[in-house]
C-alpha cells in the first residue's frame, strides 16, 4: 500500500514537515517519488519513519540516525554495529527513566508536603511532624529533599 505525505503524516502523528527534513537529511534513501516528484511513502517506509522516531525520541542525533539507517541499507554485514546502537539506547533511556523516577518522587513528596501545608495553615506543621505521621509511599523522601 501507498500513502502520501499527508496520510502518512496523520499515521504517524507528526507534521509532515517533519517527514520531508527527515527526506532531505538522507533518513529515507528508498523513498518513491510519484507524479511531480511528490513523495510516495510505502509500508516499509512507515517502518522506517517508526525506528527513525524510536531513535529519535531515545536521544539520538539527526548523524546518528543517518549512519543506522546506511547501516540497515548495507544489509547482515552490519548487524553487529545495530545491535550495539540499540543496547546502548536501551541503556541511555534506563538512567533516563531512573531520572525521571527520581524527579517524580521529588514531585510526590513536595504535592504531599504543600496539600498537608495548606490544609495544617503552616509549613512549620508539615516540618514538625513525626517520621510515622508521613504516609509510608513517600517517608523516605523527606530526608533526601528537605534543605
């Protein structure tokens, strides 16, 4: 099957501008061109334009997205370099997501803290109160945060 840009970009959720950079960065070098030179996108550059997001949205720059793709393009021979690409993403959007979990714990603890704040008229009632008054979930996080 076959779709322009603008149904692929609808697939795709993203702008279709987004689409023709990824074009002119060299990202698609198997893209069709129909009548007018318009883009003609198939299925497997729906799979493609899906990894290309997966790598992009891991943290990856415009050059290394170009280099896997010419990777994939040259076939088995480079399976080995691919590989060793997605470990090292997976291993980035680990200590992203450690991160982020950190933060969020933060965010729990000072949404606890301010609601008890409000609701007890002072912040001082909220620092004063004992270890087994501060709901479980979060009574670890009190000594990391508090300044």
């Amino acid at each position: 099957m076959t779709y322009t840009i603008g149904e692929t970009a609808e697939l795709l959720g993203v702008p279709a501008s987004t689409m023709r950079y990824y074009d002119k960065e060299g990202l698609l070098p198997e893209l069709s061109r129909g009548a007018g030179g318009r883009r003609v996108f198939a299925d497997k550059d729906l799979e493609a334009l899906k990894v290309i997001d997966c790598l992009k949205q891991s943290g990856l720059h415009i050059s290394e997205i170009r280099q896997f793709m010419q990777w994939y393009q040259q076939g088995d021979e480079t399976l080995e370099q691919r590989r060793a690409l997605f470990q090292n993403c997976r291993a980035l959007l680990i200590e992203q997501m450690k991160q982020l979990q950190r933060t969020l714990e933060i965010v729990e603890y000072k949404c606890w803290y301010y609601e008890t704040a409000t609701r007890r008229g002072s912040e001082r009632a909220v620092l004063d109160l004992p270890e087994d008054q501060i709901p479980e979930r979060i009574r670890g996080y009190r000594g990391r945060l508090e300044v």
